[in-house]
C-alpha cells in the first residue's frame, strides 16, 4: 500500500463517527488474532464456568472493589 493510499484512509477514517471507528478498529485488531483455537475457547468457557458455579455454590472469595484495589496495591508494592 502506498503512503498516499494510507494516507487517503485515515482521511476517510477520521470523517466516521466514534461508534463507527470503535467498530472498525475492533474488526482490524480481530484480523490480527489468527484464527480461533476451538481448544482454548472450550477451557477457557469451562473456566467461566466453574467459577461461576463456585460463585452461585458460595465457594468463592468475593472481595469488594475497594478490597481488590487494596490487594493490587500491596502485591504491586512487594514487587517494585
């Protein structure tokens, strides 16, 4: 691609509204991924899955937003 044809796009780009640039971008940066690995996909919907049954089950540890920020914060200070 030429710097003038890349240049001609940005120019189109920039007269698309927010919505539309959101969108698009999210489709340039979906081509970048490669392909779906169906393998990955399949953990990863079990791993949601079981913590959400941990959650409904009371299995899990639910900190509120103000804990998590607080344990970031400490491991973060332990790690500079």
């Amino acid at each position: 691609m030429t710097a003038e044809t890349l240049n001609q796009l940005r120019s189109q780009i920039s007269t698309l509204s927010e919505s539309e640039r959101a969108a698009l971008a999210h489709e340039l940066i979906t081509t970048l991924d490669g392909p779906p690995d169906n393998a990955v996909e399949q953990v990863w919907n079990d791993e949601i899955s079981q913590r959400a049954a941990n959650v409904r089950n009371g299995n899990a540890t639910l900190l509120s937003r103000a804990e998590f920020r607080q344990q970031m914060r400490m491991g973060l200070a332990t790690q500079g």
